[in-house]
C-alpha cells in the first residue's frame, strides 16, 4: 500500500474551508489510518470505530500523558471530530467513503477524558 500524499496546497484549502481543525489533525488521522490498516491481516475497509480506536492507540503510544492535549490543540476533542476530518478529507478526494459510511459512525466511540484521563494506561516499572 503507498501512504497517501496530502499536499500543501490541500492543507491549506482545508485549513479555509475547516478553520477549526489544525493541518497536523489532518496528518494525524491519516496516520491512524495506516496504523490501523497495517495491524489488519489484509487491507480492507475500515469502520469509523475501528478508525476513532487506531487514533486513541496511536495518541497514546505517541504523546502519552499529553495526548489529549495534543489532539485537543489541533482541534480534536471528540470522536465526532474525528469524523469531521475524515469527511473533509473525503470532500478533498484523499479519501473515499463508501456508500454505507455516515458521519455517525464516528459519534460517542468513546468519551476522551475516560481514555486519555481517567483511565489511562499508566504502567510501573520497577
């Protein structure tokens, strides 16, 4: 599978069209994309879950303690933002949705303070 390029110039129509949303939170996801794609057996269509999932794994392993933070300065708080950037970047023709995909899908996956916060997987090393 190649990555997927994201241009400047994509960025930057993003970033006019979805203010809200940092370029990196663009990145990001797509990053958690081909994370999740490439823990999977075979390459294959994945579900908003699986998609809001890979991004909390990826986050965590990347930022630790701060990703909540991290993801929250480039304008995601919630899953369903997550799913905001999906479909804009589906808008822009990086991605392609599938008929059945809905932006519900990626609504109340998970709450972000229980999962960066509350329990996070702290370990201890001795």
């Amino acid at each position: 599978m190649t990555e997927l390029q994201v241009t400047d110039e994509i960025l930057g129509q993003l970033q006019v069209r979805y203010p809200r949303f940092h370029p990196k939170a663009y990145l990001f996801v797509l990053a958690a994309l081909h994370h999740v794609i490439r823990g999977l057996p075979e390459a294959r269509h994945i579900s908003g879950s699986e998609l809001a999932h890979g991004l909390r794994e990826l986050a965590l392993d990347r930022y630790g303690p701060v990703a909540r933070m991290v993801l929250q300065h480039w304008g995601i708080h919630t899953t369903e933002d997550v799913g905001d950037v999906v479909f804009a970047l589906v808008e822009q023709e990086v991605l392609v949705k599938e008929e059945e995909d809905r932006a519900e899908d990626f609504y109340e996956v998970f709450d972000f303070e229980d999962v960066f916060e509350r329990c996070y997987p702290w370990e201890v090393r001795f």
